[in-house]
C-alpha cells in the first residue's frame, strides 16, 4: 500500500512552550491508524497540523507527496477537501439547523438544490444513527447527539482521508460500537484514510491497523494492536493496562512538587 500521509520531524511550540518533539510517521493508504495517549500529551495538536489548521515549528506533512506547510492559503482550502476533520469539541454551527451543519460543505461549495442537500444530510445522518433531527439546532441535541452530528458533517463530501477526534467521547457503548463499526465500513466501502485519536482503548484495540501511543509529545511506540499489548515500554503498559501506578504517575508527582504545588 502507498503511503497517504507522511509526517517528518514534527515540532511545535506555543510560545516558548514545546508541545511537540520530533514526531515522524506514515500513514498507508486505506490504513486505520490510531493515536492514543494521556491528556494534554499532544494528540490533537499533531490533527491539526495533517489539515493545515496549525503551521509546524519545524518539520513536513506530506499528504499524496504534497507538503501541505508549503501551501499557501488558498491552495490549502483546496486541499482540505480531501480531508475530513471531526473537531474534539464537536464545532457545529450553532446557528444552522442540523441539516445545514451536515450540508455545509454542499451549501458553500456547489449548487445543489436544496431538496438534495437535505436529503444527503438525512443518509449521513442515518450512518451515525440519528433521525428526525434534521430542522433542530444543536442547542436542542444532547451531547452525543452533537458529537455525531458532527460526524456526519466530517464524512459528508466522501473525503479521501478522515481525521477523527475522540469520535466515541461522550457516547454509550452501543453507540461506540456503532462509531467503530462506521469507521472501518468507511475504510471497507470507500478507501477512506483513517487517523483516530481516542481515549478509547477498547475502541482503539478493535479497529486500529496500527496504534501511536504518545506521551508529552514524543512518540513512545508504534505498532500493530498485537505489537502494542507485547511491548515492553513501561509507559505503554502503564497506559493500556491503565494502572494507577506507573511511570507516568511518578513524572505526574514530580512535576506538582517542582511547580510547588501540593
Ligand atoms: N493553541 C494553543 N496554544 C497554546 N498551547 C496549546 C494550544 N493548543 C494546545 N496547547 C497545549 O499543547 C498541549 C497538547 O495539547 P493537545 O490538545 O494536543 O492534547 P491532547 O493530547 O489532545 O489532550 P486531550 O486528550 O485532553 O484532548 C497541551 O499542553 C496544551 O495546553
Ligand atoms: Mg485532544
């Protein structure tokens, strides 16, 4: 399989603050790759450099051999439309009804009629179990509601790659299940990409290719779900096995006593 995204030598910092230190990986084509990590360890910073919402302090992204960071604005906006994005906090528009938050892509970019756009924005919304909510506001779903409406606004103009953001947050199991169930028939029906940030890990072991386990930044390992559970890196099996002692507890407690906390 080809390689559809590749990231070299990532760096990024906020300020003076370094949140990200040389990260490199590749994600294949059709490839479900999962990133998992504690929180504040840098997932979401490393999604919005692969969609351009975030410039690098040093390093490349190349999607299909493109370094997107060389893009200039425009070219980017045109790029992004291969790309779908589910934002961890969801970013709907809380001034469109449901139907124009899935349709959104179609409202700005093409003249579909309307009657079509809201029939698309009904099929998406079936994908990920939701109906009859299609004149409400976000304001009036609850917040699993919003998370997958958002879900179907990320999957709703057939993007070659999908960069989903704690799809299952929030969700009950079943719904997850539903999610999980969605992404891998995406892959399976369409070709599309996946990288899947998530909290997740009965998720993430049952639909990753390969899961990146990150930590403060830096990736810690890399590997298949069999390669993850043998690893022998303390802090991946702290994480997985989610004990409450471990490495990543100690660097906790130290880090409270030099800031001079408690
Ligand atoms: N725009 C920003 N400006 C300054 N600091 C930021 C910004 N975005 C993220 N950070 C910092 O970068 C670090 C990584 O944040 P990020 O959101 O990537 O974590 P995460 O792994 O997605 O965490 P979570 O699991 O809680 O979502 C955090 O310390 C955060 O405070
Ligand atoms: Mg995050």
């Amino acid at each position: 399989m080809s390689v559809k995204i590749r990231v070299e030598g990532l760096y990024k910092k906020f300020d003076k603050r370094e949140v990200i230190h040389d990260i490199n990986f590749d994600v294949k084509e059709r490839e479900v790759f999962v990133i998992v990590g504690g929180s504040g360890s840098g997932k979401s910073t490393v999604i919005k450099h692969i969609i351009g919402l975030l410039k690098p302090t040093s390093g490349k992204v190349l999607i299909d051999s493109t370094d997107i960071t060389s893009l200039k604005d425009s070219e980017l906006i045109e790029f992004r439309k291969k790309i779908g994005y589910l934002f961890q906090e969801g970013a709907l528009f809380d001034s469109l009804k449901v139907w124009e938050n899935v349709g959104f892509y179609y409202l700005e970019n093409t003249k579909m009629p309307i009657s079509e756009i809201k029939k698309l924005a009904t099929e998406k919304l079936a994908l990920v179990g939701l109906k009859d909510i299609e004149d409400l506001y976000p304001s009036q779903l609850s917040g699993g509601m919003r998370k997958r409406v958002a879900l179907a606004r990320a999957i709703s103009y057939n993007p070659e790659i999908i960069l989903y953001d704690e799809p299952t947050s929030g969700l009950d199991p079943v719904t997850s299940a539903m999610i999980d169930r969605l992404v891998l028939k995406l892959r399976d029906e369409i070709g599309v990409t996946s990288i899947v940030v998530t909290h997740d890990l009965e998720s993430a072991f049952s639909i990753a290719d390969r899961i990146m386990y990150i930590h403060k930044g830096r990736v810690i390992a890399v590997g298949t779900p069999e390669e993850i559970k043998n690893s022998p890196n303390p802090y991946v099996q702290q994480f997985i096995n989610r004990l409450p002692e471990g490495p990543i507890t100690q660097e906790f407690f130290e880090e409270i006593k030099t800031k001079g906390g408690r």
